[in-house]
C-alpha cells in the first residue's frame, strides 16, 4: 500500500537507517481463466530476507510488495552483486550506474513474463529502495524504483532525514501522521468539504502530529534503528489481531548504512537458518 494522500504526507525514512518486517508475498499464474485472462495466485511466507547489501558492501536495497524480478528473488539479485568497480566521482555519474543495475533488473523481469500469457500492464514486480554513500558529501543518497510493469521508475527520495515505509502501513502511517486516509475522507465527503479546502486544513492545522516532533537530525543511530523496529512491531501486531491475512510478520531484520568515521554497511538479522527441530 502506498500514500496517495496528498504531497504532504510522503513518508520518509531516516536515510541511514532502514528496517522492516519480513512476510515475503509472491505471485504468479495458475492456469487461465474462461475469458482468457490469467489466473494469479498468491503466496506468502514469514522467513524472508527483505533487506540486503551488495557483496561489497557499498549498495544497499530494501524489497517491499512482490518479492520476485521474473522467477528469482530480488534481494538474490542484489545481494551477489558487485560494485566495487562501479563506484562514482559525481552524482550524477552514480545515478547513471544505478540506472545500469536497475535496466538489468528490468531485462531479468522481461526475459521471464514474455514467455507467459499475462500482459504487461499486469506483470508483477517489487518496490525497491535502494541506499548507497553519496560520492560528493558526507551523506547517504537513497533511491525508490518501481518495478511493476514492463519497465521501472526511478527516483531519488530522502534528501533530509524522515521516516519512508513501503508495503503494508495502514496503522504505523495512523500512528505517526494521527490520521487515517481512508477515514479522513470519509469524513471530508460527510462534510460536503471539497478535496482542496479540506487538504488546506490538514496542512495549516496548529497541532503537530508525531511524525512533525521528532528530532531526527541528531538521533543517534541506535535510538533510530530502536524506533525502526518499534514502528515495524507495532503493525506486524496491528496485523495479528485485525482481520484479513496479515501483511507483515517474522523476525526483523537491520540495517545500517553509516557514514562516519567511514561510510560502511552494518547487518543485525533478526533470523538465522537452523534446524526445524532445533527450538533452542
């Protein structure tokens, strides 16, 4: 899901702290249908690794919504990545090598749903937020690519420190903003209140939401990956108890992009491979 709320409400994560839960949610095709259209049926798992960094070390990606590009995973394709030898004097020279890496991811996810019935405009594909040090200052740079369709959008986003979520954030947007989209326009169109005047109102109101107290310039990295995990918690368990299939679940994964003294990408998995039987 993502806020469509107005501009306002874009949410931003803290550029060098990024954390999620981790259901992984796939999708594919199971037979047609009587009309010809295909039949896509979903799957999703609690064990999955959603953020990762390239062998290097110097890239680093977050995979929100389908988890595939094509067949295989996207955190596989960018975890063995190397991109020791793609490393940019200017920004604009590192986007243009990260728009090479996200023109093969593309060409990965055509080479795949070619070969089957469904149309372009239906061919699944992750959200991607991609973080790397930027090569003019001492600061991280953070980039959302939209794989969805036949091809990809890519933007920078981040440019200061907030707060960014992706996936499924009905209740953590509610938490930080202190109100709901869907139930604020609910209430607009009782009021017989047009879209823009009603907008207005949100953005020049006096009391200041969560979001708008914190003091994310000076927050130390491990109080921000702290709130990370907290803001991930709270709707993993929002989830548990509302009805429907839950979204969000599993053990929480880390990471950190840090800048000083050097930049440098440290893991805190929230899970390790062992044996089913192994309860320990």
């Amino acid at each position: 899901m993502r806020d469509e709320y107005d501009e306002s409400s874009e949410l931003r994560v803290e550029v060098d702290r990024l954390a999620r839960r981790f259901k992984v949610s796939t999708s594919g095709i199971a037979g047609i249908h009587e009309d010809g259209s295909p039949r896509w049926l979903e799957q999703t798992y609690d064990n999955a690794t959603k953020v990762v960094h390239d062998r290097d070390r110097l890239l680093m990606g977050m995979v929100a919504g389908h988890a595939n590009i094509g067949q295989g995973a996207a955190t596989d394709f960018l975890s063995t990545l190397s991109t020791k030898d793609t490393r940019a004097a200017t920004p604009e020279d590192q986007d243009k090598k990260l728009r090479g890496i996200v023109d093969s991811m593309v060409k990965v996810k055509r080479s795949y749903w070619e070969t089957t019935q469904a149309p372009p405009e239906q061919w699944p594909g992750p959200t991607v937020l991609l973080a790397a040090p930027s090569p003019a200052s001492n600061a991280p740079r953070v980039w959302c690519v939209d794989l969805q369709g036949p091809d990809s959008q890519m933007s920078e986003i981040l440019t200061e420190p907030g707060i960014r979520l992706e996936g499924s954030y009905a209740e953590v947007f509610t938490l930080l903003y202190a109100f709901n989209p869907e139930i604020m326009a609910e209430i607009r169109e009782q009021l017989g209140v047009d879209d823009a005047r009603f907008k207005d109102a949100v953005q020049s109101r006096r009391v200041l939401a969560p979001i708008e107290k914190l003091s994310l310039w000076g927050m130390p990295i491990q109080d921000a990956m702290d709130l990370a995990v907290f803001l991930a918690n709270v709707q993993v368990e929002m989830d548990r108890f509302l009805p429907g299939t839950p979204a969000c679940g599993g053990p929480i994964d880390v990471m950190v992009l840090q800048m000083a003294p050097e930049p440098g990408i440290v893991a805190h998995p929230g899970k390790a491979l062992h044996h089913p039987r192994d309860h320990r």
